[in-house]
C-alpha cells in the first residue's frame, strides 16, 4: 500500500500464476476485500480459482486482458508480459514481479512511463526462507497424497 495512493479494498488485482506463492496471495487479497483475478492453465486450478470466488485469465493469453487492473502480482518465472500486454495497462498500474529470476517481465520490455514495477524477484525465499520451505513441504505433501502416493 506504501507504493499507491490507495488501499487493497476494493482494488482490481490481477496474480499471475497459481503455484504455491500465486495460491496464497490470491486468498490474501481476497481476504483484504480486493477484486482478485488469476491467471493459470490448467482447468484444475481455473476450478479451483473459480470456487474460492475469483475470476480466472488464462496465462498464455494474457494480451488484449490488462488494461482493467490496479495491480498486478507475477508469480511465474518465465517472460509472461511483453509489450504487448505492458502497453495496455492502465496509467497508474503496479506491477509487483514476485517469482524467481529470470521474472516474468521480458527484459527487452519496458512498461509505459506512468506505470511503475516492483522488481521483487524470490522475495519470499530470501526474507522469509523457513517459511518458503515449509509452503513448499506442505504443497508437494498435498499433492503426494491426492496422487495417493502417501
């Protein structure tokens, strides 16, 4: 909130990625009152998504769908916003890259002057990495188990 002029409630927040990270930010917003968006691929997770009661994008079709956030949270560490879906944001955009290097902002992109991004690249790993660990140990546990296999 230190980087904007206004508060989570009620803006229009857009989490790329639905990993472990992008999961629990998307549920964090959500609980702060934001209209939150997610993008992902799978159907599994647009379900998913969809019952916790946000929106879904599809990542691999993130061009021509921007243009309607306050904010925007990376979590996919792959270039997943060129020029063409940096040139659409709105003019006082945040954009907040949280996932690990390379990031998901191509780099030979830059964003439009108005708009500001927050390169935060493995935040949760290098602040908070016992935390980071056990989010990892309880997602791949988690899914061990839904594949039966503990």
């Amino acid at each position: 909130m230190e980087q904007t002029a206004y508060t989570l409630q009620g803006s229009r927040c857009l989490v790329i990625g639905y990993g472990r990270i992008g999961a629990q930010l998307a549920r964090k917003l959500r609980a702060l009152d934001a209209q939150v968006t997610v993008s992902a691929r799978s159907p599994r997770d647009f379900a998913r998504i969809q019952s916790a009661g946000m929106q879904t994008l599809d990542t691999r079709s993130l061009a021509g769908q921007l243009g309607g956030f306050d904010l925007i949270f990376n979590t996919v560490p792959s270039p997943v916003l060129g020029a063409p879906e940096l040139a659409e944001l709105l003019p006082d955009c945040l954009v907040i890259d949280l996932a690990s290097l390379p990031g998901g902002i191509s780099p030979d992109t830059q964003p439009p002057p108005t708009c500001r991004v927050l390169h935060a690249l493995s935040l949760p790993g290098r602040v908070a990495p016992l935390s980071a660990a056990r989010a990892i140990h309880d997602t791949v546990c988690t899914i061990l188990q839904e594949e039966s296999v503990l």
